[in-house]
C-alpha cells in the first residue's frame, strides 16, 4: 500500500520544526527547545520505523534494492543515530548537523522515489515544496531585515549616547544591550530558515525539469548569505565578539543579503527567489 503524500509532508514538517529548535538550543543552550526537538524528532522515527516495517513485509526483507530505497533507510538510520546520541552523549553539534542530513536524504527519496514510481501527486508535492523553499527564504530574509534594523538602532544609539545629546531619543531607541540582543535573536531564527530553505531548494531543482547547478550564481549567493550569518554566530557565540563592531558587520551581511537578492537573482538560470 502506497503512503499517503499528506503522511510524508507531516513527516517532513515534524522533521524541519525539531531541526529549528535543536539550531536554537544548539544556539542558546536552551533546554525547552531541546526536549520539543527531541519529541518531534521521536515522532519521525515513529512514522518512519511504521513505513520502514510495511516496506520490510512488502519486499520481505529490507528495502534496499535500490538507491531510492537506501535513501529511505539511510534517513532512518541518521534519525535513530541522532535520537540515540542526543539521549546518551549530548553532544548538541553533531545532532543538529547529522539531522540536517537526514532531513536532505528523507526529502531527496520522496521527490525521487516520487518520480521514479510516477506517483500520482508527484507534481502537486514539489510544487509544495518549491512553495516551502521560497516562503521560508522570504521568512528568514525578513528576520535577518529585523537583525538590520536593530543593528542600525544599535549604532545610532551608541553615537548619541557617546556625543551625550539627543536624551529624548534614548528611551525610544531602546537600551544597547536590549538591541544586540534583539539583533543576536533575529538572526539565530532567521538562519535554520534559510538553511532548511536551501536545501529544499536544491532537492527541488536536483529532482525537477529545473536547470540546477552548483555554480548558479543564486546558489553561490545563497550559500554566501548563509555563510554569513553563521560567521556572526561564530564571532558572538565563539569569539565573543560584541557592540559597535558586530552591528557594523550585520549591516555589512544585510548588504550582502540584498546584492544576492535583487542582483545576484538576474543572472540565475533557474529561479528568482530562493
């Protein structure tokens, strides 16, 4: 019996949102963010081990006869590898990235293995993913405008404050530190959106009629604007890096942000935004 496609975009969906809030307590050593990500993470296994088990009784043994079927498995695998070593070592970094991983392979061998079995609902499911691509890179693209705007708060603050004039601006600009906070959020949230975007969109175009390579000039500015950002991440969480310094380098990344946006998006042989 076939999955429902309704089943493997719940699947999907449980899996992006445990991703997100392991990135968060991955980020701010969060423990209510990690035991929601664990649970969710739970709850793909379970779905997956009952499809695993129905395509272990189909094929009376396991399914790995083909690459379509080992990608299936091999997510299986990362999942119960990451619910293990987030329950027994925690060691929050290799969770995060092992189920990054596993979120490309479980979205690559449904799009695959859509294609190859001419599933009926192959077209309306990439197009649902091509939408979820699209929705959460303008979704990550308006929180990093928020880190923008706090950074820019951030430096005009910090200038009338060291001039000691414009008093009736301080209480609304806000306190500094409340700012680079405000700043350090936006972009903690804005990132895992655009990291999962990314590789909802390079599923997208690996297994569709789109022309995709690696070398397109909106994949390279994607993959810069995301770098980006995780250098901010590295410089506060890492170096420690704070003030007047880090807000100038977010305006500097939201730059960026924009020349691949609007620029970069002209010489793209496949997609505008993404």
């Amino acid at each position: 019996m076939q999955v429902p496609a309704y089943l493997y975009e719940i699947i999907l969906l449980l899996y992006a949102a445990s991703i997100f809030s392991y990135f968060i307590d991955f980020i701010q050593k969060n423990r209510k963010a990690n035991v929601f990500a664990f649970r969710l993470l739970t709850l793909v296994w379970f779905f997956q081990s009952l499809f695993l088990l129905q395509e272990m009784i189909a094929h009376a043994g396991l399914p790995v006869k083909d690459v379509y079927e080992g990608l299936y498995f091999y997510a299986w695998v990362l999942v119960s590898l990451s619910l293990f070593i987030n329950r027994i070592y925690k060691v929050d970094f290799l969770t995060f990235f092992l189920n990054v991983v596993g979120f490309f392979m479980m979205l690559l061998y449904i799009a695959s293995s859509a294609y190859e079995r001419e599933w009926s609902q192959t077209i309306p499911f990439m197009n649902e993913v091509l939408i979820a691509h699209i929705t959460l890179a303008i979704l990550a693209y308006g929180f990093f405008t928020l880190s923008f705007v706090f950074a820019l708060m951030y430096l005009l603050q910090f200038q009338l404050l060291k001039q000691k004039k414009g008093y009736r601006w301080w209480t609304r600009l806000g306190d500094l530190g409340k700012l680079e906070t405000y700043t350090f959020t936006s972009i903690t949230i804005g990132t895992p959106l655009l990291l999962l975007s990314i590789v909802m969109g390079i599923v997208w175009a690996h297994t569709t009629t789109a022309v995709f390579y690696w070398y397109d000039w909106k994949t390279i500015g994607s993959l810069t604007v995301l770098a980006v950002y995780a250098v901010y991440l590295f410089l506060r969480l890492v170096r420690g890096v704070r003030g007047k310094g880090l807000a100038i380098y977010t305006i500097a990344a939201f730059l960026i942000l924009i020349i691949n946006f609007f620029l970069l998006s002209t010489y793209s042989s496949f997609h505008f935004t993404g």
